[in-house]
C-alpha cells in the first residue's frame, strides 16, 4: 500500500540515483576515448547465419525513425554468445535497441512519450510543483544521453535488452518492461519484488560475463569497450570506442567531430518543458471536461 512515508523514500531514493547518474555522466565527460575506427556489423544478420535464436524490437526508434541492430564487429561475436547461451538456458535475447546516429538520439531525447515521462517524475520529485529548467536538464542527461560522449548507442557498443522464455515466449520479468523511467528502473531498485531482481541479477551476471556492463541506473543497458565499460570495470586505459558518424554503405567510421556540444541545447529543452506542460494541462483539462 502506498503510504506518505514511503512516497517520501521512494522520491528520496529516485534523487539519490539521479544525482549518482549524474555524478557517472561528469566521468563519462571527462574520460580519455582514443577511438579505434573498427567498423560495424548486423546483429540480426550474424545470429541467422550462426542459427541463435534472437528477437529484435519492431517499433519505432522516433517517428519513421528504424532502429538499427548493428553494432561494432567484434561485439557482435560477443553478443552472439550472449544469445546462444540464453539459448542453451532456455531464454531467448530480445534486442529492444543498438546504435544510434546522432540525429536519431537528438530526435529520442525530444520524443514526446519519453520527454513527457522524465518531466512527469520530475513534478513527482519536486513534491507536485514544477523544477526548475536546470534539474530537468539534469535528469534527463542521465536518462536520455544528451551529449555524444556520453551516448554508448552513439558508439556502437550498447545494447538495450528484454529477455524472453523459449518454451512459451512469455517475458523473463524484470519487474518492469522496457523502457520503464521510474524509482524501479535502477538495477537494484528496493521497489521491486524479490523474484524480478532476482532476475534481473540473473540476466546481469550472464551478460557481464561476456564483458557487457550494465548501466547502473537503467536495468535493460548493456555496454563494452566504451568509456562507461571502462569506467564501471575500473580500467584506466583509454576506451576504444567512442561516439562516430558511421557509413552504413563504405562501414566506414568517424569520430564525432564534438562530442560534448550538446544535441539538444539548453534553449531547446526549454522549449520542450514548456510543450510537455501544455501537453500535461491539456491532458488534465480533457479527463475533468473542463474547457481549456
């Protein structure tokens, strides 16, 4: 039963991780990349050929937006691993996203549903008033990379998952489906019931045992060789991906030009605040019938 005490932990927990997020985000900024130029491969392609039972995402990454199931070449191999173990446990590896371009990602920080999502928890936070621009902007850099350097998608090294049973398709249950943004959403939230953490920790040992990392704070993330790898591993050499416009026709790579120029700026989130506002009154006023 939800009771005011433990609304006020729950909020207090969700202001903990965030501010730990955000502290993850300020050592992914200043974390040394030295970018390998290693080119890139299809999931889905590589686990048809070696017969691995994997399920990829149908939906949409942002308006007409596909996502794109290719990663870097030599993790592909890993998560192929990945996937034929799970098969051998009797799962099966649903790739809900991987790499995203630069363009995708400043579109997915601005997607109404996700934008929404953050700004509605950020009211819940701030005891139902609305925050300040700066601690929206702050949450959502760890939610949603808003800078390049931080994006592992935008390396190709990162993987968002969901887990299925082979037998009857039904959802190995973390507790909450992807792309759930809430005080349940840290990998070891105490939100949780026993068995979906236990799950959860499950799902992580698994995928950390081929050198994925789990994102702390999201508990579908997963993410190698990166500066966030490096960081959660506590390995000081420079990481060897980092965020690249790729050529899906030449599988050429470039280093982004300038990883820490946000791609949405302060003004344009500013924007979104105000929208996402009107959104939520309109919202209110069409379920009470008032006339807005």
């Amino acid at each position: 039963m939800q009771t005011k005490e433990n609304d006020f932990q729950r909020r207090a927990y969700w202001a903990q991780q965030m501010e730990l997020g955000y502290e993850l985000v300020q050592k992914l900024i200043a974390f040394p990349v030295e970018e390998c130029g290693e080119g890139f491969a299809s999931l889905p392609e590589a686990a048809a050929a070696a017969g691995v039972e994997m399920l990829f995402s149908t939906s949409k990454i942002v308006g007409e937006l596909d996502r794109v199931y290719f990663l870097r070449e030599s993790l592909v191999w890993d998560v192929l691993g990945i996937g034929r173990e799970m098969n051998d446990r009797g799962w099966i590896l649903k790739i809900e996203d991987g790499y995203r371009s630069l363009e995708m990602q400043r579109h997915l920080v601005r997607k109404p549903v996700l934008f929404d999502a953050i700004l509605k928890k950020c009211i819940w936070e701030n005891n139902g008033e609305i925050p300040p621009l700066e601690m929206i902007f702050r949450r959502a850099i760890v939610l949603i990379a808003n800078i390049p350097k931080i994006g592992t998608h935008m390396s190709g090294s990162a993987i968002d998952i969901s887990v299925f049973n082979r037998d009857d398709r039904s959802e190995v249950w973390r507790g909450y489906p992807y792309l759930e943004m809430s005080e349940h959403t840290p990998m070891r939230s105490p939100f949780i019931d026993a068995t979906s953490l236990e799950n959860r920790l499950k799902i992580t040992a698994l995928m950390e045992s081929h050198g994925f990392m789990h994102f702390p704070f999201e508990f579908w993330h997963f993410n190698k060789n990166d500066a966030g790898g490096h960081i959660l591993t506590s390995n000081p050499a420079p990481a060897r991906y980092g965020a690249v416009n790729w050529n899906p026709i030449t599988n050429a790579v470039t280093p982004v030009t300038d990883p820490l120029t946000p791609l949405n700026p302060l003004p344009v989130f500013e924007k979104e605040v105000v929208a996402a506002i009107e959104r939520a009154r309109q919202a209110q006023a069409g379920a009470s019938g008032a006339t807005v």
